[in-house]
C-alpha cells in the first residue's frame, strides 16, 4: 500500500474556528492530518514570530477525527515552525493553511496570518497551500469549496511545488452552483485606504479603531481580484524572495 501524506494543518482563526474545521474534515479524506494551530485569533499578524514572550503548544482534542491536534499561545508563523521542529518527526509532504474567514488576495497577503503560515512552511521547503473564503462571518458555510479545496490540494502533491512557492488560494462566497470553476491568476495592484476613527472612553482617554476602503488600482482581467468578481476561484502562485530583480541593473549605476 501507497503511504498516506503527512498534511499539517494551521491557521490565523484559531483552532476552534468553523473554517479550519472543515479544512481539516478534507485533509482526512487525502492524508495523515497533524494541526498545530493558534489558541486565540491571530488574524492580520502577518509574518510575525514570538520573540519576547514564552511559547506553549500543548494537545487538545475537538472532535472525534483521526488527526493529531495541538493548540500553540503563539502566531501562525510560531505554529509552523513549532511543529517543524518540535512536534513532527519527519518533515510534512504539504502545509495547508486555512480555510480563512475573509479575503486573502491582492494586497491582503502581506498582513495575512493565513499566508504568513503558508509561507513559514515555503521557507522550510514543505509545499504550502493557503486557502480564504470571502466570507467575514464566523459561521460562514464552506460545504460549497470543499471539492475544488480537495482538487487543488491533490493537485499539488500530485505536481509538487518549485522551491520557494506557495499557493494563495481565494474563494468567493457563493453558492457551488455559482462558482465558475478555478482561473491562475496574478495578484492585483491593489491598497487600503486607512481612516483611523478617533474615540474617547469614559475616562476621557483617547483610542482608535482603524478602518478603511479597498482600492483596486488594477483593472487587468488576469488578476485574482477580478477572478473572484466574476465568482471564479482565483489561485495566485507567491514567493517570499522580495528582491525586485528589475531593479538591480539600475541601481549598479548609481554612484554608491
């Protein structure tokens, strides 16, 4: 018999969340599922890793699936790394991360937890999928993305991934009948802009809530913000080398 692929699980939601849950009912179908996920909400963390603070990552068990479960204190990039080199005794065959409540495209992937896990599991050379819903809410329903979920996962440990690359994977929140199937796309040039809403508290003490309003510079039909207009799964292939190489010519000539 053909050995199961060892699958890790994480995400930015919290293991508790309704979107891991079913990431992880779908990784059962395809392998040997270990979760070492967040113990608390982590989202818009970004790359973020504990470094002035103690780490705890304990076992727990939710529901009655075959997978292993442990609960870390710290970021999804500390989960990653935790369980690379802490909790499994071989290195895993694909990270998965997710499934995230909430948009994950154009420019969203720089704050992402979901991604910074997914991309934690790149540098350590494990192929690494992160998958979001366009859907805030926590009891959001993801019965409509689980087969193109289970494709794409199957598709990636069928091709494997080039070194360095991961997979931002983006899913709008419709019916199953509605989606049009998967589009490869390029991440669009896209940014937020920020209001800070200024309060005072009973106190008189002044706090902030920070807001603000997408804003989509890009009307290419090629990118992942466009895919998911048109109810399209989008699928964005994305390398943590932020060199810009174009760049490099040009700076030589600089008098430096």
């Amino acid at each position: 018999m053909q050995e199961k692929p060892l699958i890790l699980v994480t995400n930015d939601d919290g293991i508790t969340a309704p979107g891991i849950r079913a990431l992880i009912k779908i990784m059962n179908t395809i392998g040997d599922v270990v979760v070492v996920a967040p113990d608390s909400p982590q989202s818009g963390m970004g790359h973020a890793i504990t470094v002035d603070n103690v780490l705890t990552c304990n076992p727990i068990t939710i529901d009655d699936g075959p997978q292993l479960e442990y609960t870390c204190s710290g970021t999804p990039a500390d989960c990653v790394k935790m369980a690379v080199s802490e909790i499994l005794n071989k290195k895993p065959d694909l990270c998965v991360s997710g499934i995230n409540h909430g948009s994950n495209s154009s420019i969203n992937v720089i704050y992402s937890g979901t991604m910074s896990a997914a991309i934690e599991a790149g540098i350590e050379g494990i192929p690494a999928i992160g998958f979001s819903l366009l859907d805030f809410k926590w009891h959001a329903d993801f019965r409509a993305c689980e087969d193109f979920v289970k494709n794409i996962t199957l598709n990636t440990l069928l091709n494997g991934l080039p070194e360095g690359i991961v997979l931002n994977v983006n899913i709008p929140s419709v019916k199953k009948e509605e989606l049009k199937g998967v589009k490869i796309c390029r991440q669009a040039m896209g940014f937020w802009k920020e209001t800070f809403d200024k309060r005072k508290s009973p106190f008189g003490k002044e706090y902030y809530w920070l807001s603000g309003e997408f804003v989509n510079k890009d009307k290419g039909q090629d990118t992942d913000v466009y895919a998911l207009e048109n109810n399209y799964i989008s699928v964005v292939p994305v390398q943590f080398d932020l060199t810009a190489h174009h760049m490099i010519q040009k700076l030589n000539s600089w008098e430096l």
